[in-house]
C-alpha cells in the first residue's frame, strides 16, 4: 500500500475559473454563487486505487483566492507545493500572456522542478470548430516546459478529472526523479 500526500496549488489570474475548478474536482459540482475567493484556502481529495491497484493519492488543494494583488502573502502560500495547475481563461485570451508571470512565481517560491499543468479554462464558451491560432501558443508554452495543455470546463466538468489526474502523474513522477 502507497499512500502519496501532495500539495497541489491552483494559480492564474482573476476569473479565470480556479475556485470553479476546485469545487468541480473535489464536489463535482459548479455553482455560479462562489464568493470571491478571499485569502488562500484548501479543499482534499483522496484518490483510492490510484494510479494503480494498492496506492493512494491525497491531495491538498490550494485555491489562491482573491489574493493575485498582494505578492507578499504568495511565499507561504507557495511553500512546500508538490505540483499545480495553472489556469487561464480561453474566452479571454489576455489571460493566457500573463500565465509567465505565475510561473515565474511557481518556480521562484516553490522551486524549479515543481511539475505544473497548462490550463485552458471554459472550454464550453469556445466553438471548438473554430481554430485558435493561440491553443498553438499554448501547447508550444507547455511543451518548452515539459509539461501538458489541457482544455477544461469546470461547468460541465470537461477533462477535469484528466487534468487533476495528469497532474498527480507528473508528481510522482518527479519524486521518483529526486
Ligand atoms: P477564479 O477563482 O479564478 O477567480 P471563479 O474564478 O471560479 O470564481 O470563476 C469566475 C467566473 O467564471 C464565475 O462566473 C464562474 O461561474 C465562471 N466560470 C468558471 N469556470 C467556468 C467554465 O468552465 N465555464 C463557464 N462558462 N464559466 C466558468 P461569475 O458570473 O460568477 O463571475
Ligand atoms: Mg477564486
């Protein structure tokens, strides 16, 4: 029996779903009557039999919160993180240029091999008939940082599990490699 305790942190600017994103996995549920998530806050999730028969996964899920402005409060927040997805908005492509920004965060308060997931958030507001030039931004942005993309809907719960899961993946991987 092996039981893998994570710390998983969700970052992005604004509105971009993260608290959706956290509720979804963990309730599996979405509501559009969140508060504005004040100070940072976590939720759990066991995964049972998983990523194969006799192991476990808990992960202790960080939801920044309404605390994107304040820099300061970001060190014991990031402290001690094993993994975590960062989130953009596809509805609103700005949101995708200030994703470097929060890495450079991860990487500077948690550390550099911190494994992360590229989130593109609200899958369900996208024609997914029409081509975005910028998903191209995105999976090259992940793929220069050995990592994956992954389009979600935190309102009808699209690749949510997935990316969660591909996530846990890339933590036990990386504690395998240290
Ligand atoms: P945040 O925690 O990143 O700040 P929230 O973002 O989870 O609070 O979500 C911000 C707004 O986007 C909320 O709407 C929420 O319902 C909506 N939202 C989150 N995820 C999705 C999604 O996948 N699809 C759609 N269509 N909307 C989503 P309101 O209206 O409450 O501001
Ligand atoms: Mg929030």
């Amino acid at each position: 029996m092996t039981l893998y305790v994570f710390k998983v942190l969700i970052i992005g600017p604004g509105a971009v779903g993260k608290t959706s994103l956290l509720h979804r996995f963990v309730e599996d549920n979405f509501s559009f009557r969140y508060k504005l998530t004040i100070g940072a806050d976590f939720l759990s999730k066991v995964i049972q039999e998983y990523p194969k028969p006799g192991s476990t996964i808990k992960m202790q899920i960080w939801d920044i919160g309404g605390q994107e402005r304040y820099k300061f409060l970001r060190s014991s927040f990031f402290d001690g993180a094993n993994g975590a997805l960062i989130v953009f908005d596809l509805s609103r492509w700005r949101t995708f240029e200030e994703i470097d920004e929060w890495l450079s965060d991860l990487y500077e308060y948690a550390g550099d091999d911190v494994p992360f997931a590229l989130i593109g958030n609200k899958a369900d507001l996208i024609n997914s008939k029409n081509e975005l030039y910028e998903r191209e931004s995105a999976q090259v942005f992940a793929k220069k940082e050995n990592t994956f993309y992954i389009e979600t809907s935190a309102k009808t719960g699209e690749k949510v599990e997935d990316a969660f899961l591909n996530l846990a993946e890339l933590m036990i991987k990386n504690i395998r490699s240290n």
